[in-house]
C-alpha cells in the first residue's frame, strides 16, 4: 500500500472521537480512516496520566502495525498528557494544541475551558493558551456529566440543559468571550451550550481544528490521498461492541457501523 493511500489512524477512549472522524470526512472526503475506540479500558479522563500514557503508547502501536500513514489522538485527556511523550515513526497530532491555537486567535481576552475532570486538573490549555497569549485570562470547568448525557442520546433533552446551566453560569458570569470545547463529546452539546452562553460567546470545536491541521500538515509531507479509489473507514473497539455501533452511527449521521472487535 502506497503511503498516500494508507489510512489515518484516530483514537479515543471511546466513541467521542468519532467527531473527529466526522470532522476529517467533511475536510478530507479521499481520506480513509482507521478508527481505535478503547471501550475496554474507558474513561480516560479519570485515571492517572502514567495509566493515560500506557494506554495510548499501545493504541499508537496498534494503529501503526495496521499501517496507517499518520495518528489523530482525538481523546483531549490523552492529548493533554501523553503528546510530547508520543513519538511514532508517523506524523502525529493531538486535538488539544489546535483548538488551544483557535480559540487564542479569535479571543477578545477571556477564554472558558469545558473539559473532563482528567484534562482540567492538568491545566493543559491554561499552559498552551498562556503560551501563545499570556495576557489572556483562562477559566476552566469540569463537565462530568455531560459525556454519559451525550452517549444516552440526552444531548438535546431538557436535562442537558439544565445541567449545562449548572456548570456553565460561572463561566458566563465571569464574562468569558471564548468557549473551548475541551471534550469530543462535547460537539454534540453544542446547540445546548450555545443557547446557555448566549451568541456574544465564541464556540471553539477541537476536531474541526485539528481536522483543519491534520489536512495542512499532509500536504505539506506530500501525504495527502490523490484522486482515485473510494475511500474505506474501519471503525475497531476493544469492548462493547453494539453499544459503540449504535452511539457512534449518532455521533457520523450514519447508518449502523460495523466494528472489529480487538484487544490492544
């Protein structure tokens, strides 16, 4: 298999980094893509970063013994822990440095940060957006609850709201102008965390960002898929099969995927 026809690899803990996926399909339609959702071993973003690491070093190992020309590490957890640990014998990126980047570009001064409590506690965009602007003031959240609201298909149900406002009114009180989108599941909540942080505040979506990069970054290493073949997705799990086909099918506006079960 030619590198430029070889698939791009993204993994996740589990099914958020489908909006990743999406993402890439939108910006990158030629590209084919081997997706890792570690349904086994999930959720990253209560464990230790040494346990986070270990976990990702394997996926990252899995995906290039597939024979993918490049990694996508679409788990902010892992990617606020584990980036500058990684070091694959292919270009790889992480979800956390480009949506940092967008959201320091279009800021007005205050950036919000939504996140799970794994990504919050390691102050991973606090660090990257003061690199880039250190005059920006950065207020971060925890939002537990929204994943498990995101994979019960509640994202558009009234309780969303209503615990979108719980966590999010601090942040509107501070005056934030910026939102990062700091989880993949996140996207999904968009429309209910918009309609909390009311249309002056900016939404910044990490997979859109890092899609944005990813398709750069395999231009200028001459990577890019050509014209030619139709594209394939494999989507691989390494639990919970059925559950991640059914939530995932919602996540890529799809019909039901179907999956390989692996162990990693």
């Amino acid at each position: 298999m030619k590198a430029t026809t070889a698939p791009i690899g993204v993994f996740d803990s589990g099914v958020g980094g489908l909006t990743v996926v999406a993402a890439l399909e939108r910006l990158l339609p030629r590209e084919s893509i081997l997706y890792l959702g570690d349904t086994a071993r999930l959720p990253y973003g209560t464990k230790s970063p040494s346990t986070v690491l270990a976990y990702s070093r394997r996926n990252v190992d899995f995906l290039v013994g597939r024979g993918v020309k490049a990694v996508v590490v679409a788990c902010n957890t892992a990617s606020a822990v584990t980036i500058g640990a990684l070091q694959p014998p292919v270009p790889l990126w992480g979800v956390l440095q480009p949506g940092a980047a967008r959201a320091a570009a279009v800021s007005r001064g205050k950036v919000g940060v939504i996140a799970t409590e794994s990504t919050v506690d390691s102050d991973a965009y606090g660090r990257e957006l003061s690199r880039l602007r250190p005059e920006l003031e950065v207020v971060s959240q925890a939002c537990p609850l929204f994943v498990p609201l995101v994979e019960e298909g509640w994202h558009d149900d009234p309780v969303a709201l209503e615990v979108a406002r719980r966590y999010l009114e601090p942040l509107v009180e501070h005056g934030v102008d910026t939102l990062v989108l700091g989880c993949t599941h996140y996207p999904l909540l968009r429309d209910v965390i918009a309609t909390v942080m009311g249309p002056r505040v900016t939404l910044v979506d990490s997979a859109q960002a890092v899609a944005e990069v990813v398709a750069a970054d395999l231009l200028r290493h001459d990577l890019a898929s050509a014209a030619g073949e139709p594209p394939e997705h494999h989507f691989c799990v390494t639990d919970a099969g059925p559950r991640f086909a059914r939530i995932g099918a919602r996540f890529l506006g799809a019909g039901a995927l179907s999956l390989e079960w692996v162990d990693v």
